[in-house]
C-alpha cells in the first residue's frame, strides 16, 4: 500500500499542476476523457478510447465523405485551441480541426481547418473545407484579399524543417490563435502558418469547433487535452451573450429561446458587435462568458432562477467587476429579496420583488423618452405585454435612468394582477405615479446594466421600437456605439414563427 501510495502521489501532484497552470492560462476543457458529453459525431465512427477522443473507419466501415464529431457546447469566435493529436493509417490518412465552421449537413462542416495528415504535406496548412480551399501552404504567410485568392506575402520557415518536428503515429499538439481575421497554426510549438483574411465576403468570424474523420483508406485518429480560451475581440468589436431560458409557458408566451435567436439576428449587421445565443438555461459551456462584454438573461426568475443557483452570483459579481455589461429581460428580472436581490442592485440597480412589485397584463403608453443612448430612435408605442411595475430600488438612484415610463390606470393598479392576483393596498395607494417598466443602470466602475420588464409576448418582438429599446441596450452594455438612429433591424411574421417552443409544455 506505501509503494502505491508512493507511486500514485506524484502522479496526482503533477495532474493537479497541470488542471492549475491550465486554469491560470485561462485554457477551459472542451473534454471530459470519459464520455462524449458536449460533443455530436456518427457513432459508427466515434467513440472514446482510452480517454480520448476517437474517429476510426475501417475496410468493413468506411465513411462515404469526410465526417465530423461537432462541439455542440457553443460557438467559437476569438480564441485560442490546444488540443493533442495522433493520427495512424499511413501517408494518406488525413484529419483536422474546424473552427469558426458551419453546419452543412449530419455530421458535415464546411469552414477553416487545421489541417494534419500521415504524409509529409498537409500539417499545419490552413485549408477551408467546402469553401476557398488551401489559404497558406505550410511554412506560408498570406493575405487572403477580396478575390478569395491567397497571396503569399512572407515566410515563417521553411516547410521540411517544421515536418521534421511533427512525429508520426505518435501525440503531437497543435495551437490555434483566431483574433479577429489573424489566424495563426502551431504545431509542437512551431508556427506552421500565419494568414489574414481580408475576404470580407467569405471569411467567417465565428462558428463551429469540430474533428474530422476523413474518407479514404481506414485510420485512426484520436483527441486529447482539448482546451480552449476565449479571447477580447479584436478590431473594435464588442461581444454581446445571450443566454435563454428553458420553455415555461404555452406557446407564444416565455419563448425565450425564439427570442434570443430573433435578437441575435437582428444585431448581425451590426458591425460594432458580435453576438452569440445560448438556449435552455444556463450555459454548459464553461467558457461562455470568458469574453464578454455583456450579456443578456431573458428567462424564468423567482427562487429558482438560474443566475442565483449555487455560487453563480459570485460568478456574475466577478463578471460585473471587470465592468461587463449585464441585463435582465422579463421574468429574469424577478430574484428574492436578501442576497439575490442585493446582487441585482449592485448589477442593474433593481429587481422584480414578489409581493411588493406587480405583473399586470396592460398596455403601457409610452410617448416619450430620456436623452439617452438607449432612447436613440424609438418611437412612442403601446403594445399589450405582462409589463412590471414598481421595482425595489437600490438607494442611490442617480445613475439609474428611467427610459419606458407610464402612469397605470386605477383599474391597472387594481389588477388582477398575474399573479398573485392582488390588488396590493400600496399599489393602489400609488395611483397617478409615472411607473418604470424599462430602466438602465451604471455602475461605480464604468459597467453597465439594465432591466427591461416586457418580453412576455413573443409577438411584441414584431414591434419596431419594442425591439429597437432592447437592441439599443444590448449595445449600450457592451460599450459600443449605439447608432444615431438606434440599432435598425426588421423581422418579418415567418421571422416570428422560427424556433418556437414545442406546443406541449415542458415540467
């Protein structure tokens, strides 16, 4: 039992070591060595090996294309990979590493790949699959220009030399770095290619992280040590998370994962921010938040809301410390008061609490706006919504700003509210007051948020000016430039109707 212990206990040491100098490099695992939770490939092909990640044809299995297991966790965009790799089967047999990469089908992406191989050719090559082809040949620097074509502007050795680091049948890593349309490959430490990509047309700027399998002779190929670290984005954009709800109600109420999915499209074209989407709850992604410079929680609250499970607040408080911008859309806006509802006035300023504040169904009418970033371009509207009212304040109100306000009517402040169904004797005793349904907040160092009550109603996203107030805060959080005219966007009703909840809901 001591030599065990003796034999087992550096062992232990050295992989506590190695998870530590991970976690301080900022790298996050994308693989849990057991299982391929996380990840979609076809399990004819793929499977878990000895802890790693595996894709194996043989003469009696052979794929028909080239095929692909999927990060379903997320999206990558700026970022750095390590990810150890070995490939077995002979010269022909041949892998790679997608990223920023599209769905085309089961199993099949198309975008940029690392590129490596059994031969003496292909690794380390930048090469995009179902698209532009070899972009930089190994030992390459190129510039990817309008026309698609890559022009080879320099060297970053000479192609013999770097095969000579690569060792065959046997674990090799490779280091990809994305910032902005920079992309650079490192194999065993040595740079293989540097490439940019000015081909605004065809270039990608995030996506998908896959591994290929590739058809021809059987092989194997095999992943381990997969991690990835979120990087700032680079060339003055700012990156917008949006994080969705599980499905709550009947259909055309809560759809928060439509919503978030209706938002990100309309923010596409602006140039200012990426975003990104994250359904069904809290991201499984670990590195979700890694890099962003706002994000936006639009799904169920109360006592079981997921920003204030576990040590979550903590994690949003170290988010909020480094000034990322944060906002609460509808329900997300109700936690219990005492510590949630103390989190929320450090991050937003406010919160929904029960009992003291009101959900009723009404049709504010709101007819004018602040001087404020948020207010760019909205015009008055009045849309039916299960909009919110009489929010518990932090006591310093001066950096909070009011932007959709409305005096309810007696009958309003008589309910029924919701729920509970009221009515609560001093919100009747409030009657003529102007009432917040939408406000922002800024933070003593320099973040932003803000709380937006409506969102109940899935069709109200067909308003312009409802959606634009939301889009203009998404954009204010982040600290990017909201437009003069605020952010335009236009949905059609087919726009309305993707994504949708399944008609039975959910427990």
């Amino acid at each position: 039992m001591k030599l065990l212990s003796k034999v087992l206990a550096p062992l232990i040491v050295a992989l506590v070591m190695i998870s530590i100098q991970a976690a301080e490099e900022g790298f996050k695992p994308l693989f849990n060595g057991n299982d391929l939770a996380g990840w979609d490939g076809d399990p004819k092909f793929w499977s878990v090996k000895d802890g790693t990640i595996t894709g194996q044809t043989t003469a009696e299995n052979p794929t028909k294309g080239n095929t692909f297991i999927i990060w379903t966790n997320g999206v990558v965009d700026d970022f750095e990979l390590r990810a150890k790799f070995k490939i077995t089967g002979g010269p022909r047999a041949n892998s790679g590493i997608q990223y920023r990469s599209k769905k085309m089908g089961d199993w099949v992406i198309g975008g940029y790949q690392a590129d490596f191989e059994g031969g003496d050719t292909y690794s380390g090559i930048l090469y995009e699959e179902r698209g532009r082809g070899i972009l930089a040949q190994r030992g390459q620097k190129t510039v990817i220009r309008d026309n698609g074509k890559p022009e080879v502007v320099g060297s970053v050795g000479d192609s013999k030399e770097i095969q000579s680091k690569i060792k065959k049948e046997d674990w090799n890593e490779y280091h990809i770095i994305a910032r902005g349309n920079h992309l650079t490959h490192k194999i065993n430490g040595v740079t293989t290619v540097d490439v940019v990509d000015e081909d605004a047309k065809n270039r990608a700027m995030s996506g998908l992280l896959a591994l290929q399998l590739h058809a021809g002779p059987p092989m194997v190929v095999q992943f381990k040590d997969v991690e990835l670290k979120r990087l700032k984005l680079s060339q003055n954009r700012k990156k917008i998370v949006l994080v969705a709800g599980k499905q709550s109600h009947g259909p055309g109420d809560h759809e928060f994962n439509a919503g978030v999915q209706l938002l990100d499209k309309c923010l596409k074209n602006e140039k200012s921010v990426l975003s990104t989407f994250y359904l069904n709850g809290w991201p499984a992604d670990e590195s979700a938040f890694d890099n962003a410079d706002a994000i936006l929680f639009y799904m169920d609250g109360g006592a079981n809301h997921p920003v204030i499970q576990g040590d979550r607040i903590s994690i949003i408080d170290k988010l909020a410390e480094k000034g990322v911008g944060l906002g609460f859309a509808h329900y997300a806006v109700e936690v219990p008061a005492g510590k949630a509802g103390e989190a929320f006035k450090r991050w937003i300023g406010g919160h929904y609490e029960h009992q003291f504040s009101v959900n009723p169904m009404w049709a504010p009418e709101y007819k004018s706006f602040p001087e404020h970033p948020v207010a760019r371009g909205v015009k008055p509207f009045s849309v039916t919504d299960e909009w919110y009212f009489n929010m518990r304040w932090q006591e310093d109100t001066k950096t909070l700003t009011h932007i959709l306000v409305d005096k309810p009517s007696d009958d309003v402040r008589d309910g029924p509210y919701v729920h509970p169904r009221g009515p609560y004797d001093h919100i009747k005793e409030a009657g003529g007051r102007p009432e917040t349904m939408m406000w922002t907040f800024e933070r003593a160092n320099g973040g932003r948020g803000f709380g937006f009550t409506g969102g109940h109603k899935h069709k109200n996203w067909g308003d312009d000016s409802f959606r634009k107030v939301v889009l203009n805060a998404l954009v204010w959080i982040a600290k990017a430039e909201v437009p003069s005219n605020g952010v335009e966007s236009s949905l059609s009703e087919e726009d309305l109707k993707q994504n949708l909840d399944p008609k039975t809901k959910r427990s």
